[in-house]
C-alpha cells in the first residue's frame, strides 16, 4: 500500500463495513469516517427512525448505505444482519462492534436485572455478531478486520461502572483468542480503548449524575481535553484498512493520557 492511499479517499474503496450502534454516537461518526474512505456501510441499531436519519444523511453525502434494525442481544436479528448484508453487497470484510451502553451505580447498589442488560448487550451481543460475521469472513475465505470499540480503563477500573468494566474485560479477552484462533484466516482482530468523548449518550448516561464529572475528567487528562470524535473514527479507519495489516490482538488506547494518570470515576471512592 502506498502512503498516498493511506491518506486518500480510497483506502477502503470496494470494501464492505458492519457497524453497529451505528445510527448515533461513535458509531455514526466511526460510519461516517469509513464511508469518506470508501466503504460500503451496512449500519445497525434497535431504532429504525434514527438509522433512517442517518441514512439518509449519508446517501445525500453520497455512500452506499445498508440500515438493518437490530437487538444484537438476539442470534436471530444478528444472523438476518450478515444474510442481509451479503444479499446487498455480496460479502462483509470490516466489522465495528460500537453497540453497548451503561450506566453509573454502584456495585453494591446494581441489581440483577441491571447487571445481566450491561453483560447481554455489551459482553453476548458482542460474541453473537463478531461470531456471525466471523463464520461469513471464514466462508469468504479473503481475511478481514474486526474492531471493538471498548473503554481506556479496562485495567484499571471505573468506580461506578463494574458491571460494564466487567463486560468490556470479557470482550477484551475475547479480542485476544480470537485473534489468536482466526489469523489462520487472516482474519484481524483489534480493540479501541476510547477515553472522554462527549457524545449525547455520554451526556445523558454518565454526565447526568454528576454535573461535575467531564470537567473533573478533562482536569486528569494530560492533553487537557475531550477527545475529538473524528480522532476516534480515523483510528478505527486505520484498524479497518491494510494498512495496519500487520497488526492484531492489540488494544490501542486513544485517551489523551488519562490512563497513565488518574483515570475516570463516575463516584468518589
């Protein structure tokens, strides 16, 4: 690959991309920066009317887009999602598992039904599409590339959080076996340790039980800022594409340095 490409319009020029929670947030912003590159964009998510938006947004900027209503907790909804993708655009070679979701309690306070809805979605929604687009990879028998979008204080912890600290370790050590298991298929895959970035979830979720908690966060941070979301989406690109062909099983964290230092805490402790 040339480093023309790398920085060009068509780095992922014929490729076929899976995101899901890809409607909103991150996920819509990591779509968005694939589709700039070339890719074919087949968005998931649990709200029809939002990816509709979305698509339709993105048509108007001129991708090729697939929206498919999913509930990755549901083997049935993730399997109807890699059949129709393939009916579409006849294979699937980029994977972004982006869906998940949590909330802040503590670990003494979260309940059963609240611990099992963080472990079902971010930790077996996961397995269920990264199994499914797996075995389409297997079949195709082209290699491809499968990123989590997971959290930069996976080690460390986030008091407030356990159960989706919890979940994202699983997904992490999934990372790992199954870059170990599939790069006989030359099948990559990778993680993103994301750190502070402001998405309306992100407000809505974590910031609204603590008003202060993003300006303390931007505090512990050695760049001293939120990251930008394109920032995120060009790492993803880049996990995405051949020219970081050589790399898997990692972890690459983007937070501004905040794991070396403090980290984030959604309570006191």
């Amino acid at each position: 690959m040339q480093i023309s490409e790398i920085f060009s319009n068509t780095l992922l020029k014929g490729q076929v991309a899976i995101v899901t929670g890809g409607g909103t947030g991150i996920g819509k912003v990591i779509a968005h920066q694939l589709g700039s590159v070339g890719a074919k964009l087949v968005l998931a998510g649990r709200r029809e009317e939002v990816l509709k938006k979305t698509e339709d947004e993105f048509v108007s900027q001129g991708f090729e887009v697939l929206t498919v209503p999913t509930d990755i907790r549901e083997i049935d909804q993730v399997e109807n999602l890699v059949t129709q993708a393939v009916n579409q655009f006849g294979k699937v070679d980029i994977l972004i598992n982006n869906a998940g979701g949590q909330f802040p309690k503590k670990a003494e306070e979260l309940s059963k039904n609240g611990w099992d809805a963080v472990i079902r979605t971010n930790l077996n929604g996961t397995f269920y599409v990264t199994q499914a687009v797996g075995k389409q990879m297997i079949k195709q028998g082209t290699g491809g590339a499968i990123t989590n979008i997971l959290v930069s204080f996976l080690h460390r912890g986030a008091p407030g959080i356990a159960h989706s600290v919890a979940a994202r370790n699983g997904v992490y050590g999934l990372m790992k076996n199954l870059a170990l298991e599939w790069a006989q298929h030359s099948i990559r895959v990778n993680s993103i340790g994301a750190g502070l970035f402001i998405t309306e979830g992100m407000q809505e979720e974590m910031a609204a039980a603590d008003p202060t908690f993003i300006d303390n966060t931007i505090n512990a941070v050695p760049l001293r800022r939120v990251g930008n979301l394109e920032e995120l989406g060009w790492l993803a690109a880049y996990l995405s594409s051949k020219a970081s062909g050589y790399i898997t099983g990692e972890n690459i964290i983007i937070d501004g340095g905040n794991s070396l230092g403090h980290g984030i805490t959604f309570f006191p402790y």
